[in-house]
C-alpha cells in the first residue's frame, strides 16, 4: 500500500512539473485587471463599435480556456447600467463577427503565442459618422485595429500596445495600455 501511495505522489508531482514546464499552468490572462484609462483613449482614436465595446472599459474580467478566452466588460451604457458585455476571443485565427446593425460591428481574428504569454487581436471595425458640414449626412468609416497583449512574467500586468489606422485620418497612431492585476 506505501509503494501505491508513493508511486501515485510521484505521478502526481511529475505532472505538474510537466505543466509548469510548458507553460500552460504558469500563463494565464484570467483574473480582474484595471487600467487608468481605456484601450481606446490611448490613442484618441475611436476604435470602438459600440457602448459596451470593451476596447472603452477601463476594468476587465477574463476567463482563459484551452482554446479561447472571454472577456466581461462593465456595460456603461445609461440605459442598461447593470448589465455588462462579454466578447468572446478564439484562438483559433478563425474570423469572427460582431454585428449592431447599421453598418456597425467588427470583425477579427485572434492568435495566440505557443508559449501563451502573448496574443495578437486583429480587427475591422465598422462605424456610421456624421460630418461636420451637414446635418443627417452619414458617412461610412473603417479602422483596422492590430492589438498585441503580453502577459507579464509575474503575470501581474498586461501590456496592450495598439496600432489603429482609420479611413477617416492620415496616418497610422500607436500607444499602449497597461492592465493591472486586482483579483
């Protein structure tokens, strides 16, 4: 019976030093995370395609899975402020879709580092604006949003560096957010 309970202690051990080895049990982006400001402000470009979009949200809440990741977002809106948004990221590099109608919504893919301390978020979004020079004139705008997430070492932190270019500006803008760990 010793030898049972020392040779199942032993599997035991050796499976989780397996997993911590590669990298699976030691990267996680699950938890609650805080920033000073949103995503989107770090660029002053609107890259969001809704109200409860979280690229608005100062705080996030993910949840990692084996093969995608959901992200709850506090739904800002006045007219639903008890509700929040969850986006739903696939590491698949498949192409998914978010649709408000309207010509309003994205479209991106999602691909996730081997040693998964690292995804790429790259999304089209899609916008209806009003123009300055007349009223009830909308115009259609397309911003190309290429998000890069690094987990810290100490996975204390996520870096959020973004690129966006809009049809509507000259030029491509860059910056990034910091995500701080609370739960």
């Amino acid at each position: 019976m010793s030898c049972l309970i020392i040779l199942l202690t032993g599997f035991i051990y050796f499976a989780a030093e397996a997993q911590q080895k590669n990298g699976t049990y030691l990267s996680n982006f699950s938890g609650e995370w805080k920033s000073k400001e949103s995503i989107s402000m770090g660029g002053n470009i609107v890259c969001s395609y809704d109200e409860g979009d979280r690229m608005l949200s100062k705080t996030m809440k993910i949840v990692e899975h084996a093969n995608f990741l959901t992200i709850d977002v506090p739904n800002t809106s006045l007219e639903a402020p008890l509700t929040t948004s969850q986006e739903k990221l696939t590491f698949d590099g498949k192409e998914s879709q978010i649709n408000h109608g309207r010509e309003r919504g994205k479209k991106f893919t999602v691909k996730l580092s081997a040693d998964r301390q690292t995804m790429t978020v790259n999304s089209i979004i899609h916008l209806t604006v009003g123009t300055l020079n007349y009223i009830n004139v909308q115009k259609q705008e397309i911003i190309y949003v290429t998000e890069v997430w690094k987990l810290s070492s100490d996975r204390s932190s996520i870096s959020i560096k973004t690129n966006a270019k809009s049809t509507l500006y000259s030029g491509e803008r860059s910056w990034e957010t910091v995500f701080d760990k609370i739960i």
